[in-house]
C-alpha cells in the first residue's frame, strides 16, 4: 500500500506542476500544444526515473562533498540519451521542444527528487516515486497544452475540433500559458479542497 502511496502521491497530493509549482520553465516554455506537452512530460519521466534508479543504487558510495554534483551528472547521463534518441527518432518533437531538452539536468523536480527521495530510500520505491512524479508532471504538461491547444487554435493533438479562426491567439503565446496555468491550479486546489 505504501508504495501505491507514492505513485499516487505525483498525480494528486504532490503533483509537481499543480501542487508543489516546480518545474515552471518547461511548463510554461513547452505546452503551446498538447503533444509537446506530452513529449516534454515523457522525455522528463525517463530521466526522472532511470535518475531514480542509479541513485538510490549509488547513494553510499558518493561522499556527501559531492552528492549534488553527482546526482548532476548521473541526470545528464540520461538527458543526454533522451536527447540522441529524440533528435534521432523524432526530429519534429526535438525541433519544437529546442532548449528546453537540456534544460531537464537543472529540472527542480528531477533533482529534488533524486535528493529528497532517492537518496533515501530503496530501488524499489525510488522507481515507483519517480514513475508517479514523472507520470504526474506528463499529466500536468499535457492537460496545460490541450487547454491551451484548444483554446488558442482550435485543436487536440493536431485533431481539429473547432475552426481556428475562432480560436484564442492568447492562449498559444506566452501570457496565455500564465492565465491557462493559474486557472488549472484554481480548479485543482478548488477540488483538492472539497
């Protein structure tokens, strides 16, 4: 039951993006639309995972001098494979999400993650708390950019729902990932709440 509790615990109590506010660069950067959403959410869930997985496995043998700096790189060893790997198999995705790949080995959420709980804590449940937190950050940037998909251009993955001259210009550029996230919170934390 115990680590059912920490899978969860990314989706609802401690979703990094709705609850916890980490990890906003990616959030705002990236959610135009609701596959760079989901291609941010994923590449990120990889890392957060497999960075998981090697600390908790490490965790004694690197003195506490250079804990941090090692769980930096232990990250960007994966970064650097979702990299190669989206920039050779989905070009289109790695064009669209740009700076913001790299940008994961200083992620907020990967790493406190990896200090907070990996470091802590066995194989096991370091796996499941990064599976849950990373699945829980997929959610969050994917709902944000189907919002503000719909809303800006008419659209949900590419599948036109509406025609986009009716669509909001807002919601696709900067201020609308700002309005479309405030109001995503207020109506988690409004159900959260009751």
């Amino acid at each position: 039951m115990n680590q059912m509790n920490n899978f969860t615990k990314g989706f609802i109590k401690e979703n990094p993006v709705f609850v916890l506010l980490l990890g906003m660069c990616p959030t705002l950067g990236v959610t135009s639309s609701a596959i760079n959403g989901l291609g941010m959410g994923l590449a990120t869930t990889f890392v957060l995972v497999m960075a998981n997985i090697v600390v908790s496995m490490v965790k004694n043998f690197i003195p506490d001098k250079v804990r941090i700096p090692s769980f930096i790189v232990i990250i960007a060893t994966f970064v650097t494979i979702v990299e190669l790997v989206m920039k050779g198999y989905l070009p289109a995705l790695f064009d669209s999400l740009g700076l913001f790949i790299p940008l994961i080995v200083v992620n907020c959420v990967v790493l406190g993650r990896a200090e907070a709980f990996a470091s802590k804590n066995n194989l096991l449940s370091s796996l499941i708390d990064g599976l849950g937190m990373g699945l829980g950050f997929a959610f969050a940037l994917t709902l944000l950019g189907g919002v503000r998909e719909f809303l800006g251009a008419g659209t949900i993955f590419n599948m036109t729902v509406y025609p986009e001259k009716y669509g909001m210009l807002l919601f696709i550029l900067a201020p609308g990932a700002f309005i479309a996230l405030g109001y995503l919170i207020a109506i988690i934390n409004h159900f959260r709440k009751a």
